[in-house]
C-alpha cells in the first residue's frame, strides 16, 4: 500500500504545474568613451625663411567620458592611474600600452563596441609655397618633408552594471 501511495504521489507531482518562473531584470549597461590623439613631433631645423625652429616632441591627448564625469590626460599611465586599473604596465611602445590599456578595462569588465579611427594631414607652409629652402632642388638639411599627419580615434565601451 505504502508504494502505490508513494507511486500515486510522485506521478501527481510531475503532472502538477510548476510554479511560474521569475521574471528577470533585463541588464542594465553602462557605457564610456575613450577619444585619443596622437601628435607627431618633429626635428629641430630651419623653416624657409632661414629662421631655427625647436624641436617638438611627440605628443598625446586622451580623454575619457563616462556618466561620472570627463577627464583628459597625456598618457595611457596617467589614464590607467586615474581610474585605478589593476594591472597595466607603462612601460613599452604606445601601440603596446594601447592594447595593454584595451586589456585592463576588459578586466573591469569594459566590452569594446565601437573603434573609430582617422588620420590627417596638414602640408606645411613651406611645402605649399614651393619652397624647400634657399637654391634647393631636393631636400635640404632641416626640411621636414611635405606635411605632418594626426591620428584620432575613439573606442565606445559598455560594461554590466550590477
């Protein structure tokens, strides 16, 4: 009797409905943009007119905007300082720290969705006057070529909020 009733039992619960399921909250997203741009620099020389120009070191401006707030430092170190990412390491090639970078937001969670990337170039005035310098027919000593070229990019981020 005991295992009929046993039987009778488990049968009615697998014909029984179960309880309806909870409905889950869909996911919430944070997003953040990161823009940078790198400036070429350029040798000490002397423009067309004769006069000495300084030499300008390479430069780059990165930015980062999230919902918390906007800020604009000089290098992936810096960045990685202010947001306080476990685990970047400056030193290397910027191509190298840019993919370094790419990796400790991914360890914060950070999924890259979007990259937009550009470049420009600027002719320089000596260029689009046709003058290389005094008497010159090729390049000279302290010409910097025809024109200087800026990279811009930006990468759009999201991660899961939990």
């Amino acid at each position: 009797m005991r295992i009929l009733s046993l039987t009778a039992l488990l049968a009615a619960a697998t014909l029984c409905p179960a309880a309806p399921a909870l409905a889950e909250k869909p996911p919430r997203w944070e997003y953040a943009e990161v823009s940078f741009r790198s400036l070429p620099g350029r040798s000490k020389g002397v423009n067309a007119d004769g006069n000495e120009v300084a030499a300008v070191p390479p430069s780059m401006t990165i930015k980062w905007v999230s919902a918390a707030g906007e800020m604009t430092v000089k290098s992936w170190d810096e960045l990685a300082e202010k947001l306080k990412l476990i685990g970047f390491k400056a030193d290397g090639s910027p191509a190298l720290q840019k993919i370094r970078m790419l990796n400790a937001l991914g360890g914060e969670g950070w999924e890259l969705m979007e990259q937009q990337q550009s470049a420009s170039s600027a002719f320089t005035q000596a260029e689009l006057r046709g003058d290389r310098g005094p008497g010159a027919k090729g390049r000279e000593p302290g010409d910097r070529g025809g024109f200087t070229t800026t990279s811009t990019s930006s990468w759009l981020l999201k991660r899961r909020v939990p």
